[in-house]
C-alpha cells in the first residue's frame, strides 16, 4: 500500500469544472491520496445554452477538509500529475488511442447533475436532453459501496471528427459530489469500461481527513474570477476586525469555517436531521438580487424566478435598510429528501451580506424565526 500527500501548492488550473481523474499504474497496487476540499457553483443554464465546458474564471477549490481517497489500480492506467481541479489523474494508451480518466470534488450541488451531463454531451458533439429522458440514461453503479449514477456518452471529438466516448460517474456523498470520468478514444473507453466499474467498487473513503469541504454552492453569483488574481495566492477572507458581531442562538453551534464564509452554525434537530446556516459577504452587489436567489433555487431543484418574481419577495428591516427574504422549499439533491432554504439578501454600506439557513424541512421551519433575529442583531464595524 502506497500513501500519496497532495501538496497545497499544486500548480493553478484552468478553472473547467468538471474534467475527472482516477488511476495509476500497478496492478492490485492501493494509492492513497489526501484529497484537498472544494465548492463552487454557478446555477446551470437552460439546456437549449448548456456550454460544452463550464464557466471559466472560477476560483480555483480547496479540498482540504476531504477524506483520504483509496483505490485499487487496474492494469495499464498510468499516473499523471494531478492538478489543483484533479485528486487523481491517469492515461490508459492502446495502439496510439489513448483515455484520460480522472477524479475531481465539489461541494454543494456543483452546478447540478442535469446541467454536467448535458454539458459532457456537448463536449461530444451531442444536442441536449430535457432530463426526464436523461435520468433514463444513467446506469446504476456503486462507488465505495454507495449508489452512483454512470453515464455512457458516444459521440464524434471536435475537430478532428473521431470517434470519441464519456463514461461519467456522479456520486453525492457528504455535501460533496465527486466526479468519475473516463474521456477518449471510443473503442478504447469502451474497452476499459468493466475496468473502470472496478475501480469504482474499490475506491474507500478514509474518514479521518479533517475540516469540513468548503460549500462553493455557498459562492454568491459575482465571486472574483481565478484568472484575476495572482495565481496561487488565497483569497482573501473577511478579517476578524471587520466581522459582525450578533446574539447567537443558544442551540446554534459553530461549525468549521470554509473559505469564502464568514460564519457558520450547525443546527441538531429531533433525531439526526440538521440544517445549517452560513454567512458570506461581498462587495458591492454580490451578483445581483435576481442571480443569488436563483442560485438559492437552483440547489433545491427550483426553477428561476424572473425580475418581477423577486421584486415581489418579502423585505425585512436589518441594521436600518431594507434586505430580501427568501423561502424555498424543494428536495436534497443528495438524500432526495424535503429540504428548505430560508435566505437573507442585505446590502449595506457598499456591500452584500448573504445570510443562508438551509438543511431539513421541519428544522428550518423551527429555525427561521431565529434566523430573522439573528440578522437584526448584527452590529457591523463603522463605515459598514
């Protein structure tokens, strides 16, 4: 057994969300890699403009906080480097054809099953789907012993014209959805599918990795491009000095921070139903009213409100200025249980605060009064 450190310092990659990674070389050889944390999402477009990849200029992910990936290698995958997108990289070659395949992690919804697999049969060459017909599509597979959905995708390479094939694997695990994915040469792909299935089967997760994965769902809708900043440096979080302070709940625990988020706070109801609030900030409008509460929509499965939707939402009084409730019910896309978002959009002093209590159905519906309290009690620091 081989135990593999992915260093923080990987080289900064174009930020394409979803291109995954996963073997080595070896045969019966096990690689543990510690996996680094992530998050980010933009809501998924309408599939008549899915894109053929992702939006680029998203930050790149911090997977820090995510369990150590173990796996058994087939035959003849050989290792390549990884990539601050990739957990794990791998080449398989055959006659001059060659297949990438690949591991990456994203917390939240990361943009959404419908919207990525739409969007790897753009990159084939192939018009979208409405999701009815491709939820027929996905074959039943198990990673780590957890149900996952497989997608096999045949279509022509751009460009060149060739013969190309997707075999894509989505599995929700943990408020984090890791992609499986085998790109290339499409007898080859083909070839290599049972091998693939196997390697699935044998991926473990080890569970004593540390903090929590960082939510890029929480990510409001204007968050600075990656290609705007100086490469591998971090972004820079609220400082203490300038954080709120407020009368928190007495049954409101903190929860480990994650890039990008300000505060965070478990909630325990009746059983082992949670739900949990965060709270991020950014400067000037955030994105937009109209495109953060459609992201809140999205990761519940909802469909986008227009203009006149949202200029319609109720606004409570907060720190002397008027900010935007949202209430949205829907189901976890992880757990396909009832789930409901209650929301705080607050623009103050040339910023926005984004106030986000989300989890089980009924511990929202208890909690969203103190929520409401919460946000009135925030003292921000002068000039705020």
């Amino acid at each position: 057994m081989k135990h593999l450190a992915k260093s923080n310092a990987l080289p900064l990659a174009a930020a394409v969300l979803m291109l995954f990674a996963a073997a080595g070389c070896g045969r019966d050889s096990v690689k543990v890699y510690h996996v680094e944390n992530s998050d980010v999402t933009t809501p998924p477009p309408a599939a008549a403009a899915m894109p053929m990849t992702m939006p680029g200029g998203l930050p790149a992910p911090d997977n820090s906080g995510l369990p150590m990936l173990k796996y058994i290698l087939p035959d003849g995958w050989k290792e390549k480097p990884l990539t601050q997108m990739r957990v794990a990289s791998f080449e398989i070659s055959e006659n001059g054809k060659t297949v990438d395949t690949s591991v990456i992690p994203l917390g939240g919804m990361a943009g959404g099953d419908f919207a990525n697999v739409n969007r790897w049969r753009g990159q084939v060459g192939l018009p979208p789907l409405a999701e009815p017909e491709l939820q027929k599509l996905a074959e039943k597979v198990e990673v780590a012993g957890q149900p996952a959905d497989l997608y096999d995708i045949a279509g022509k390479a751009p460009g060149s014209g060739d013969a190309e094939r997707i075999a894509a694997v989505i599995l929700h695990r943990d408020n984090t959805v890791w992609f499986f994915k085998m790109t290339g040469d499409a007898r080859l792909v083909e070839k290599q599918k049972p091998a693939f299935i196997a390697f699935l089967k044998s991926v473990n997760f080890d569970q004593s990795a540390a903090p929590a994965a960082m939510d890029m769902s929480q990510l409001p809708a204007s968050h600075p491009p990656t290609d705007a900043m100086n490469a591998g440096a971090p972004v820079p979080a609220v400082a203490a000095a300038d954080k709120p302070t407020w009368t928190i709940p007495a049954d409101w625990k903190e929860g480990p921070l994650a890039q990008f988020l300000v505060a965070k706070f478990i909630i325990q109801g009746t059983g082992d139903v949670t739900a949990a609030v965060n709270v991020s900030q950014l400067a000037g409008d955030g994105g937009g009213l109209l495109a953060n509460i459609n992201r809140w929509r999205a990761q519940l499965g909802q469909a986008p409100l227009t203009e006149d939707d949202v200029a319609k939402l109720p606004t409570i009084n907060a720190s002397g200025t008027q900010a935007t409730l949202a209430d949205i019910t829907g189901t976890d896309p992880r757990s396909n249980k009832p789930a409901r978002l209650v929301g705080v959009v607050l623009p103050l002093g040339g910023q926005t605060w984004f106030y986000k209590l989300m989890g089980d159905a009924s511990v929202v519906a208890q909690q969203q009064d103190a929520l409401i309290k919460f946000v009135q009690s925030a003292k921000y620091p002068a000039g705020q």
